[in-house]
C-alpha cells in the first residue's frame, strides 16, 4: 500500500489478488463447489460500499455522506441504499435536501459517483453510517457459504 491508496483501494487490491484470474482466451473449467463469478454490478456495488464506508470514516459527527450528481438539475442524495441488478445495474436510494425520496438506477459502464460531507439533518438524532452497515453485511455475506 502505498501513501496514496485509500482504505478502499487497498481492500479492493487485497480481494481482488485472491480472485482467480486466467490468461484472456484460456478457459479452464471452474473447480467443484467454485463460487459464482461476480457480475459487473456486483463488483461495482461491492466497490462503491468500500469507498462510502472509508469516506465516512473521515466525516464529523454532525455529518452524514451525501452523493452528488453532475448536470442536470439532480442535486445532492442523502444514501440511504445502495443495490444492484445483475449484469450491469446499480441503485441508490435516498432522500434529496427537500426530504424527497429518490432513487438513482445507473449503468455500471457511467457509474460516477461523488460522496460529499453534508450537514446531518437536525430531524435526525444520530449519525447514520451506510457505508459501515454494508460492509459489514458484505463480510456476514461472505462467511456464509452459499447452498
């Protein structure tokens, strides 16, 4: 790990350096009881959780991780859920900064994604931690071998 990597980027290099990789053409087939290959939703929606929960690592208590968008008039997504629809679709749910409930549903191939620190709402007592409640489901998910 150099100075430069994030939490999450050395964590993405950790898995993926278990992942089995295969020279480009050579198909060999996929040992008994192999887990499935991921899809390229999985991986990003994976990848997404490990950069927002690194990211609220540096926030304040009086703040909570927001998304904003680019162009258009989209403004800012309080997270409040992030999921993916195998091959190539993630989702993220939130709130916008009037309140209103908003889901963004994008392509893996124009995902970008920029967290932003925003102030916690004054409705909200505590800190809300997304990124850390799905991580953690992400490893609970990993202990528990698939039937």
């Amino acid at each position: 790990m150099t100075d430069t990597d994030t939490t999450a980027e050395a964590m993405e290099a950790a898995a993926l350096a278990c992942a089995e990789l295969r020279p480009e053409g050579v198909n060999h087939p996929a040992p008994p009881n192999a887990p499935k290959p991921k899809s390229p939703a999985e991986w990003a929606y994976q990848r997404v959780i490990l950069y927002l929960k690194a990211f609220e690592e540096t926030l304040e208590d009086d703040q909570e991780a927001a998304m904003g968008f680019t162009g258009g008039a989209g403004g800012v997504l309080h997270i409040q859920g992030i999921g993916f629809h195998a091959p190539d679709l993630i989702t993220f749910t939130g709130t916008d900064a009037q309140g209103i409930r908003a889901q963004l549903i994008q392509h893996v191939s124009q995902l970008n994604v920029l967290l932003r620190a925003v102030p916690r709402p004054e409705t909200q007592p505590a800190r809300d931690r997304i990124g850390f409640a799905l991580a953690r489901a992400l490893e609970e998910a990993e202990e528990t071998p698939a039937t």
